[in-house]
C-alpha cells in the first residue's frame, strides 16, 4: 500500500517533506542526541527552535511588531471559551457573525460569559453565503466582533476582511490561515487550531494585538490568561513541543514553495479545478454561493444520495481517501488544504468524471 490523497478536514494532510524530515529525525533530533519529544522546553536547543518558528510565521504573515505570537493548547474550541473570558465582561456585549457550525459554535461558548449578540447570520440560507456588510447590526459598544473567515464544514469563505468599525475584529482562521496573503493588522486577534495548515492537532497558534492583552483580567486562574501566557512566552507551562516542532517545518516548508502568495496561486488553481468541473458536471453540486466558496474545503452532493456509499468505496480504493461530508451536510467533502498537491485534486476530478459517467 502507498499513501493516498488525503482529504481530510483535519486532522489533514501534512507536506510529504515535512513528514519525511520528521521521520529521520525522530530519533536524534539536532545534537540533542534524544528526539525532539524527550528534551526539555526550557533547554536552548529547543527554545532556538521555538523562537524560529516564530519568527518564521512572523515573516509569513508578516505580523506586525505590537502583536504577539503565540503557541497553545485547547484546540480552537478552548478559545471559543477562553476569548470571552479574557477580552469581555459578562455584562458586555460581544458581536458574532454567523457563516456557518464553526461560527454558531463559538457563539455558544461565548454565552455564559458575555451578552452574545447575532450581528448576522446566514443560518436562513443553510449557511449558503456571507450575509453582505449591510446586513450586519453591529454594536458600537461590543467587547468585539467575532468572525469565521473559513467554515470548514460548509465550504463558505470570506474573500475579503470586513470593515468592523472601531471594535476589535476577532477571526478563527482554523482553517484558512497560511492559505492566501491577508492583511494581520486589520484583526485585533487571530487564532487557528494547527491540524489543517500548520501541523498536529493539540496545538493553537494565535495572533494578538498587544493593546488587546491589556484587558486580561487579573482574577481569573493564570492557565487561562492569555497575558500571562504572553508574557511568558508559551511556556507557563510544558508545551505541545512535538507540535511546535512539526509547525515550525511546516512553516520552513511554506517559505520554500515560496511563501503565501505562493501558497494563493495554488490553492486558487486547485480550487477553480475542482469547482469548475463540479458546475460544468451537470452531476455534482456544490451549494454555496460562488463568491462565497471556500479555497480550503469543497462540499458536494452526488444527484442521489444512493449512490454516496459507491462513491466512498470507490474513491479509497482508488486512493482518494476521506471524501465523506460532514454528516450536518452529507454528501462528500474535499479539503484541499496547502499540503494537497495539484495532482491530488486532478486525480479526484478524473476520478469524479468517470464515476458520474458509470452511474448516470
Ligand atoms: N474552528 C474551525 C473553523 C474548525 O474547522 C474547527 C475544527 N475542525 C474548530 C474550530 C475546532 O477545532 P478543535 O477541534 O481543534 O477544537
């Protein structure tokens, strides 16, 4: 057996390269003479690391020198949590916009800490689109503004980021970061669960301004005081150092196919592959709005469900594996993150051509 194509949502597919590089390595990392997982975080050789792979994200998002970076555990569900907690009060209200499950999520997290307010939602529409900006009820007054620009069960992506006002814009990039060049300091905060574009699961990286970290409470235990784990570096306590390690090669990988925009020209093309073939089918459907269509995750339906159960089997005997929608969807998902190979996606599409062409 060889590896196939994976299509996975995430816990998704990693470059090959940093695979291969993790793999002989693993034993001895650096002169450490012990892996990479056995050595402490508080050693040099491994803090070198960290600060590089810092520094690294820095330069690939070209984050600005008043934001903080950094590396934390919880998954991004955690920090639907921890966000309220740090930056509202509970009699404060705090704006979400809703695209979509990853977005109405978050806003239920948020509920026991904040006055929660719907700025917007699409949830009318089956999460179809982005409500336009017009639609938007902001509050002047709100702790800040919560938005998802990538939801990755529905496939529906912001192409744009949203002028908010003066409340600071909060964004879960879980599933879009590192895709396509953006502007960092139009968010006061960014936050992205690593097991899509950036590494392993068990790892958060977040982006955040350093005026925003002034509002921290002082009463709240320090495990979740994003100031505290500011001011020391990602390391109040041990860290997910095997996932640092793995996003700092991912990152170094990144920058070797040439950085973001690099990253964009391919990911378009991979995403005007496969959506183009899905409308010209006549067979597949895809439901979202085109402006609104995600580069990252590309749900389709088959013209009866019947025939979902062949197109799973089929397709991973064929190596393509992991195609299974959500199940708040159904139908199939492709998740074409940086790490998917252009090849990958023709080898769907070709796929996908001659099983439509079988079962008509
Ligand atoms: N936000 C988005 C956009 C996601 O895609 C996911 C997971 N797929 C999450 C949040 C939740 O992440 P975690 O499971 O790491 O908590």
């Amino acid at each position: 057996m060889s590896r196939g194509y994976n299509f996975s949502a995430g816990p998704a597919v990693l470059p090959e390269d940093v695979l291969r590089q993790a793999q002989a390595e693993l034993l001895e990392w650096s002169g450490a003479r012990a892996s990479v997982m056995e050595i402490s975080h508080r050693g040099k050789d491994f803090i070198a690391l960290a600060e590089q792979a810092e520094q690294d994200l820095r330069d690939l998002l070209a984050v600005p020198s008043n934001y903080k970076v950094l590396f934390l555990q919880g998954g991004a569900t955690q920090h639907f949590a921890q966000i309220p907690l740090n930056f509202a009060r509970r009699d404060q209200a705090v704006d979400y916009v809703l695209t979509g499950d990853w977005s109405e999520k978050a806003a239920k997290e948020a509920k026991p800490l904040a006055q929660v307010r719907i700025a917007a939602s699409s949830a009318d529409s089956n999460y179809d689109r982005i409500p336009a900006r017009a639609e938007w009820n902001l509050d002047a007054s709100a702790a800040y503004v919560h938005v998802t620009p990538n939801e990755t069960i529905r496939g529906v992506e912001f192409h744009d980021i949203p002028d908010v006002g003066g409340a600071p814009l909060i964004g879960d990039v879980s599933s879009t970061i590192l895709s396509r060049p953006f502007d960092v300091s139009k968010y006061a905060l960014l936050y992205a669960g690593a097991q899509k574009n950036i590494g392993p699961s068990g790892l958060v990286v977040m982006v955040v301004r350093d005026d925003l970290l002034e509002r921290c409470p002082k009463d709240i235990p320090k495990i979740f005081n994003y100031a505290e784990h500011a001011a020391q570096g990602s390391m109040l306590n041990t860290p997910n150092t095997w996932g640092w390690y793995l996003a700092g090669l991912v990152f170094k990988w990144v920058k070797a196919q040439g950085g973001v925009a690099a990253m964009a020209a391919r990911n378009r093309a991979k995403a005007e592959l496969l959506y183009g073939y899905i409308d010209r089918s006549g067979y597949y459907r895809n439901p979202v709005e085109k402006s609104a269509r995600s580069w990252m995750n590309v749900p389709f339906t088959l013209p009866r469900e019947e025939l979902d159960a062949a197109f799973l089997k089929q397709s991973e005997a064929a190596g393509l594996l992991a195609l299974k929608g959500h199940r708040a969807v159904g139908g199939m998902r492709a998740s074409i993150y940086n790490a998917m190979p252009l090849e990958g996606v023709q080898a769907l599409v070709d796929f996908m051509k001659d099983f439509a062409a079988r079962n008509g």
